[in-house]
C-alpha cells in the first residue's frame, strides 16, 4: 500500500478515447480479474481494437456522449497514469435518456484514499447539470464496501438479481418436479405468461435486460416474423396435473450464453424450475452453448443448482436520483477511506 496524502479531484479528467482505452482495458483487467466472465474478456478485447484503431477513436471522440458504449467516463490520472477509471453508459429507460456507472476501478496499490468516491461524485455532478433525472450502477452482492460507498452518496436498492449459468456437468435429462409434465406453449397459455413475465421482471429491471415482452408472444404475426428474420424462439410450459404452474422461453443471444425467460409464482419456483430448466437444457443440448437465467435473488436456489445451473453473480441494482441530489463542490475535501474494486 502506497501512503499518499488525500486524494484531490484535481487528478480527475474526462476519458480521452484516443489515448485512454488500452490503459483503461489494463486497469480493469487488473481489478476485476477474479471476476471476469466470457463477456467481460470481450470487452476488454473490444477496448483494445478500438485504442488500435485510428479512425473508429476519432469517430468515439466525438460521439462518445451520445452513443451507447462505455468509452465516455472519468479517469484518475498521477504521473501520467491512470491509476482510476468509471465509465458513463448513456440508455434509454421509459423513453428517457439515463446512465449507467460502470467500471468503477481503482488500483489496489492506490486504494483508501477516496478516489473511487470522488469519481462517482464527479459523475454524479456531470449528470445533474446535464439535467439527467437519475443514474443507476450495479454492485456485487459481495462487496459490502463498495455498497456502503454507493449509499453514502444516495444511491437507493432497487432490486437485487441473482444470474444462473447452466453448469458444465451433463444435464439430468430425467429430473422433474412429481405430477409436473412440460409441454410446448400454447397460445392460450401466453395471458398468465406474459403476467407472470410482468411481475418476474418488472419495469425498474426489465429496461436494462435483453427482455422484450412483445417479442415472446406466439402471436401468429411474431411467429411470422421470426421465420421471415431467422430469430428461433421455443417457449415451454410446465403442468401440474392441467394447471400450468410455469413458463420458460428460449432465445439465442450475442453474448456467451443464450437467454432463458422464467416465469413462475413463488409457490411454483421448485417446481418450474425442476422441470423447465432440465428440459431445456436437453432440448437445446445440440446448440452447445450455456444458458442464462436472470431471477429475483434469493427465489429458487437450491432447485437451480439441482437442475444443473451455477451460481454466476448477484447484482444490487441501485439508483440515484440526481434534479433532487446537491451538487458538491468538493474542493479536494478529505473523504473517509475506504478501499474501492
């Protein structure tokens, strides 16, 4: 550990996509790589192409702000090094432009000193006077630090969300709840679907997941759609007796696994999931790719991991709003320490 004096924000500066990505992509490696999944690695393959190529950085200087790419943020800078980094994601949420915090990573050997603290606060203040009504982040459910961080600066839990990954052991075919049969969808089966959808991802998660409702309806217009766009779909439905108890839909994606739609009251979890989730990893076992559940955190667990699914992460979704939030003037104010990831 370095013993610096308190950091003061006159080493914060605006990304410069020209000169920053492969630093940047370093520093995140570095600070996150016990965590690092598939789509992180492509991420920071990403951030590399692009700080080699020219024309693509003079376009992202430019565009940056007005795009949805995580090149436009703050960084921490100390002898010519970037030893600090958050990224600003611009998204559409309701119709209204928002952002995302992300890679919020300090160095280990200049942490405790409240950098992470100040850069939040300088992106906070961006976004306020840019009249952007709130900013959202998402922390892992193990790191209580950060978490305490986010709160001091009034940042609100909004949902906590666990992320499923079937596992590598082979798939037990057979498991499935007792009395529970799975058949495909029918159309019928689509107004208790599309419900249970609703309450399973409501609209303060839904906005920020690759989920579009109307896309998952079997109305013959969609089926058409999806045939004419070549976009395979497979929907499921999980019976106790003629009582539909739960729903699952399959669709390819472009990140390392495939999605799953679960849908299911909370009395049903063990049951859905025992049953949907075995049956369609035998299904789709041909595709070979893993495949991915995003459900409320703490909701089936134990009936996840007998279906063959591993725990990937918990995320706290956590929100501020920033028309109500005081603007700082920090001034190179001490902060308390605190030790950022």
């Amino acid at each position: 550990m370095i013993s610096i004096a308190q950091a003061t924000t006159s080493h914060i500066r605006k990304v410069n996509v020209r000169r920053d990505l492969q630093e940047i992509a370093d520093l995140i490696e570095l600070c996150f790589a016990a965590t690092l999944d598939d789509d992180g690695r492509d991420y920071l393959r990403h951030l590399r192409t692009a700080a080699r190529d020219m024309a693509y950085l003079s376009w992202l200087q430019s565009a940056a702000e007005r795009i949805a790419t995580p090149l436009y943020g703050y960084v921490w800078e100390e002898d010519n090094r970037i030893i600090g980094n958050l990224s600003l994601v611009p998204m559409t949420r309701f119709g209204r432009i928002t952002y995302l915090i992300a890679n919020v990573a300090v160095h280990p050997q200049y942490r405790r000193r409240g950098i992470g603290r100040q850069l939040t606060q300088t992106a906070i203040d961006h976004l306020r006077r840019r009249g952007i009504e709130s900013a959202w982040l998402q922390v892992r459910d193990d790191n209580p630090v950060a978490v305490h961080l986010y709160q001091s600066l009034g940042f609100q839990e909004r949902a906590r969300r666990t992320t499923w990954q079937s596992s590598a052991s082979p798939a037990q075919t057979h498991l499935r709840a007792e009395g529970v049969t799975v058949h495909k969808r029918k159309l019928q089966d689509w107004g208790q679907q599309s419900a249970l959808l609703q309450q399973i991802y409501p609209p303060e998660v839904a906005w920020n997941l690759p989920i579009k409702f109307s896309r998952l309806s079997p109305s013959p217009l969609n089926q058409v759609l999806r045939w004419l766009q070549n976009e395979p779909q497979q929907s499921w439905t999980a019976r106790s007796g003629e009582t539909p108890i739960g729903y699952l839909t399959w669709e390819p994606s472009r990140s390392s696994s495939d999605c799953l739609w679960l849908a299911a009251e909370p009395q049903h979890d063990e049951a859905a999931i025992l049953s949907l989730l075995p049956h369609a990893r035998r299904v789709l076992s041909r595709r070979g790719r893993p495949l991915s559940v995003n459900y409320p955190a703490g909701r089936g667990s134990e009936a996840f991991l007998r279906a063959g699914f591993a725990h990937h992460q918990t995320l706290i979704w956590m929100e501020v709003p920033l028309l109500t939030y005081p603007l700082k003037d920090m001034g190179g104010a001490a902060s308390a320490p605190h030790s950022e990831a």
